[in-house]
C-alpha cells in the first residue's frame, strides 16, 4: 500500500526552481532515506508530502488523499527541521497536550523512556538542552501511533548516546510495523537506518534504491594502501591520506592495481573494498546528474 507520493511534481520559489519533476513513492512498511547537500530540495519535498506547500506542477498524495486535507493528516506524525516548543510547560505537560489530540496515544512514561527523556519529564522545556529539545520535538512525532512517520533532519544537535537512542526509537517503531521517510545530513544514519535511499541534488531524484545498489551504481571502490610516494594515476576519483594510509577512490580497482604494479611504485598492506554511502552520496551529487538504472 503506498503512504505518500509525489508524482512528477515540480516547486517554484519565484524563480528558483527548488523541485523539477520528482517522483517519489513511499509504500507502508518501508525505511526511506532522503539525501541530499543544502539546497537540494529536501526539505520542499517533505513539506509538500505533508501538506505546508502546494505544488507549482504535479500531484502529491498522503495515505490516499490530499495532504491539505486534515483527514489525511490524521495518522502522520512530523518533525520538521526547526520546531518552536512553549518554554514554560513542563516535557510532561507538552505530551499530554498533544496526546489529547488522538484518540490512542502512546502512554506518556512509555514515550519518554523510548526516548531517553523519562529523568526531564517535571523540567520546563525552555530550560531544556538543545539536543533534548530536540528529543522531545522528535519524541512528539509518534504520540498518536501514526502509520506515517516523517523526519526532517532528526538528530541535528544531538551528541553521539543522544543519536543512538533516537535510531533505536525508530528502528523499534519500524520493527512494529510503522513507515519512516527520514531526511538527514548524517550519511552514517541513513546508512544505519535506512531499507532504501533516495538522492536529491538541485531539485531532481538522482538515484532512488537500497545502500548496496546505490553503491554499484556509482562503481566507486576504495583502494587503501601504504606509501611513501605515489605517481599521478589514471582513473582516481579522489585521494585522501589518513593515519599513515593512503586511500584512493577509483572506478576500476584491478585496472589501478595493475597501473601501481607497472610504474613501479613501491606499496605495501593492500586493500580494496566497496564505498561507504558517504563516498557514493559524494561522487552522486558532485556530477549532479541521474544515476543510470542498474542493469
């Protein structure tokens, strides 16, 4: 069953195109990480999905109908990129608030241990950390035990315990059967997170598949060694050099080998092994260009 789609949609900002003809379907039970730099369309995307823009051309649905109307709405939890929380309730009280709102909340007690919040729940929010703000605005999202779950941008500001609470939130909320489209800048959390990734650069869908895919679409291997000097080499994409290793990016691992092996150059502790999804987001984006569908 499909949850949300945008259909060749398209968005203006006067004369900044931010989206030109995106497709993108998201189907219940699904994981989808949406990634993309600054400026790439991510956060108009979503935002049209959930029904805070209309489109300037094609159609969007939300669980089967119009995301403006709040019939749709009613089983979509969202954490938008910047969320406003009233500074003089008490965590507590800002979860009963919004629970009022559906008919089968998520016990209070429940909610804030699954997000690491149960020791704040007497605090007022205004005197929260950031990255508990930010729980808290992510923890609200799954309140009413939606079908649709929504994130843009999740564990901006949160420190490294902080994130891996929230991931094992969500992992739990999918493990149940719910469906997450989550938008982040962290390549290691759609990695850690995500069934399938979505690329965006400059307003278009560059690839759309699971992290393994999207990383033989782009062909890029790692190939780290040890050496003092190194000749120039055809066929690198990138050269990085890190405690005492060298690593080169590169299309055709055996053809570079060979070319190490003919000019002679002097290398010891080879290794050679797939990108990570960082590696493959960059070499996406950079050309900006859709990836070829994989035969």
């Amino acid at each position: 069953m499909i949850l949300a789609r945008a259909a060749q949609v398209s968005r203006r900002y006067g004369e900044v195109l931010a989206l030109d003809r995106v497709d993108l379907t998201v189907h219940a039970g699904e994981l989808v990480g949406l990634l993309g730099p600054n400026g790439a369309g991510k956060s108009t995307l979503l935002n049209l999905l959930v029904g805070l823009r209309r489109p300037t051309a094609g159609r969007v649905e939300l669980l089967g109908g119009d995301p403006r109307d709040p019939a749709s709405r009613r089983q979509l939890g969202v954490t938008p990129q910047e969320t406003g929380l009233p500074g003089t309730l008490r965590v507590g009280e800002v979860v009963d608030f919004v629970s009022a709102h559906f008919p089968d909340p998520v016990p209070r007690d429940e909610l804030l241990d699954r997000f690491g919040l149960s020791d704040q729940v007497r605090r007022q929010t205004g005197g929260l950390s950031g990255g508990q703000r930010r729980r808290l605005a992510v923890a609200l999202a799954f309140v009413g035990r939606p079908r649709l779950v929504v994130l843009d941008e999740p564990t901006t500001g949160l420190d490294v315990e902080a994130r891996r609470t929230l991931w094992e939130a969500v992992r739990a909320f999918h493990a149940e059967g719910g469906t997450v489209l989550l938008s982040s800048h962290y390549l290691e959390e759609v990695e850690a997170l995500a069934e399938r990734v979505v690329v965006i650069g400059h307003g278009r869908v560059l690839a759309d598949d699971s992290v393994a895919a999207i990383r033989g679409i782009v062909g890029v291997r790692r190939v780290s060694l040890v050496a003092d000097d190194l000749p120039p080499l055809p066929g690198v994409v990138a050269t990085e050099h890190a405690e005492g290793r060298t690593h080169l990016l590169t299309t055709d691992a055996d053809q570079l080998v060979r070319d190490l092996v003919t000019a002679g150059a002097a290398f010891r502790d080879l290794e050679v092994r797939p990108t990570s999804l960082e590696e493959a987001f960059l070499t996406l984006t950079a050309g900006d260009r859709p990836a070829p569908t994989p035969a």
